[in-house]
C-alpha cells in the first residue's frame, strides 16, 4: 500500500506526514507524533479510551483513519492544558479525585469538553447519559460527575471571557 500526504493540525501544530492509508488516528497520534496520551482499549469503539476531538467533536480514534482527519484540528488530552496550567476541567478531575488509574481518564475528559461546550449547564443525568460510551474499571463514576458538574460554570466563564 502506498503511503498518503495528510495535513493536520494537533493540539494547534501543524504536522505534514505520510500515512498508510489503514492507519487509524489513535495509532497515527502515538506512533507518528509521539503523543501516547490517547490510550487504545478494545480497537473496537466500545470502551471510549481512544477518545480525541476532530474539529471539536468526540470521536473514537481506533475508528477514524488519519487520513480522514486531513485538514482537520485534532486535539489530544495533551492538548487541554495551557501554558498557564490544567484547564478547569483537568483541575476538577484533580480535586474530586476523578481518576485512579488513569488509563480511561483521555477519553474522559475529551468527551466531556465536547458535552460542557455543547450544553454548558448540564444535568447529571445527561453527563452520566454521554458517558455511557466511556468506559471505567476504577472510579465509580461518582468522581467524574462532581468534576463535570463542577467545571461546567468555571469552562461557561472562561468562553464568555474569550468571546
């Protein structure tokens, strides 16, 4: 198979590459650009650990090919924290202790940006609902919601102050 020239954005760099046309996103961002950040569970789109954002939508890494992310802005866990630090959503996950292992914890998080953009005052049953899909051996779940609920009004704020 002959490789193909993909152009892409990643956690707001640009990268030019060739790919092997079968090559999926997850793979591309660890083996390629050396971000392991995002985690490979089953390779089946069931657990979620894959989870990144394509053009600010969740999306299952071990399923989308990287040539399908051409032209697109990815970003990475590694992408959500700033130069200034973790991003509220980060910190929440800090302070209610919404991780232990930690292998579901990409997945997580790049799910949940993507929810508190699309619904800034979520319910509990909504983030609970949304993260069905992402599955975790260690927490609980109760950890990830209080973090959620309360990064929720602290992401609502620092949008309204960048707009």
């Amino acid at each position: 198979m002959s490789a193909v020239s993909i152009r892409v954005t990643v956690n707001g760099t640009p990268y030019e590459r060739q790919v092997e046309p079968r090559t999926h996103l997850a793979d591309f961002l660890r083996h390629d650009l050396g971000l392991t950040g995002t985690h490979l569970g089953c390779e089946h789109g069931v657990c979620g650990a894959c989870s990144l954002l394509v053009d600010g939508r969740a999306v299952r890494g071990c399923l989308m090919l990287a040539v399908q992310a051409d032209g697109a802005e990815v970003v990475t866990v590694e992408g959500l924290a700033s130069a200034a630090g973790l991003s509220p959503l980060q910190e929440a996950f800090r302070e209610f202790h919404a991780l232990q292992c930690g292998f579901c914890t990409p997945g997580m998080l790049t799910t949940l940006v993507q929810l508190l953009e699309d619904h800034p005052e979520p319910t509990e049953a909504m983030l609970r609902e949304e993260l069905s899909g992402n599955l975790c051996r260690c927490t609980g779940y109760a950890g990830i919601i209080r973090a959620a609920l309360k990064a929720a009004p602290l992401m609502k704020a620092q949008k309204e102050t960048a707009a």
